[in-house]
C-alpha cells in the first residue's frame, strides 16, 4: 500500500523548505523517546525545523529539528512535532500529517 502522494509530499517538502525555520513542538511520544535515550528537553521543548527531506514512502517527510549546541542529532517525522499554528504552513502540515497517519495505521505500518 502506498503511504503518500509522492508529488504532493515533496510540493509540502518544497514549501516547508522556502519557509525554514519553522517552530514546532514534540509530541508525547517523541518527548518521551528523546527522555528514554538520555536526551535532556525543557519543561516545554521548543524545536525549530532547519532541515526537511523527503525519506520515501516509508518515511515520509523527515525534519532536523537538532537545536543548536547539542550533541545529539534529532531527526524525525514531521508526524512526531506540533507545528505552531500561526505559521503559514501549518494547516497544511497538520493535513499532511492527519492523512499520514490515517494511512499507515490501514496499512498495519
């Protein structure tokens, strides 16, 4: 089963790219990823999105969301952050995401 629209991911990946950086937040579940590897966080992790590339079907559109000065790269799917929801983008993100994670919890993935 195929995940994405591979022409409208890289549309998103080509837009999110004319408006780096992009402030977002994580998610519960990649919060408590990067706690479980040692990771320290704030008490309310802010990322910024520096880099964006599209990973393939399998992996989608992928984020570095490394903040500065750390040693430890981080590099996730834009379905583990929260964009901030007055970016430009973020309503389109949010889609892109919905639909994303829609389709990989049908195909079992």
């Amino acid at each position: 089963m195929v995940i994405d629209d591979y022409a409208e991911a890289m549309a998103l990946v080509e837009r999110m790219k004319a408006n780096l950086p992009i402030p977002a937040r994580p998610t519960g579940q990649l919060a408590t990823l990067l706690k479980q590897k040692k990771i320290l966080l704030d008490a309310d992790p802010q990322f910024e999105i520096k880099t964006v590339f599209y990973a393939g079907d399998e992996g989608g559109i992928t984020c570095d969301v490394t903040p500065a000065g750390s040693k430890d790269a981080i590099v996730c799917s834009v379905t583990h952050l929260r964009i901030h929801p007055k970016h430009p983008l973020a309503q389109e993100i949010r889609a892109y995401q919905q639909t994303r994670t829609r389709r990989l919890a049908r195909s079992g993935s």
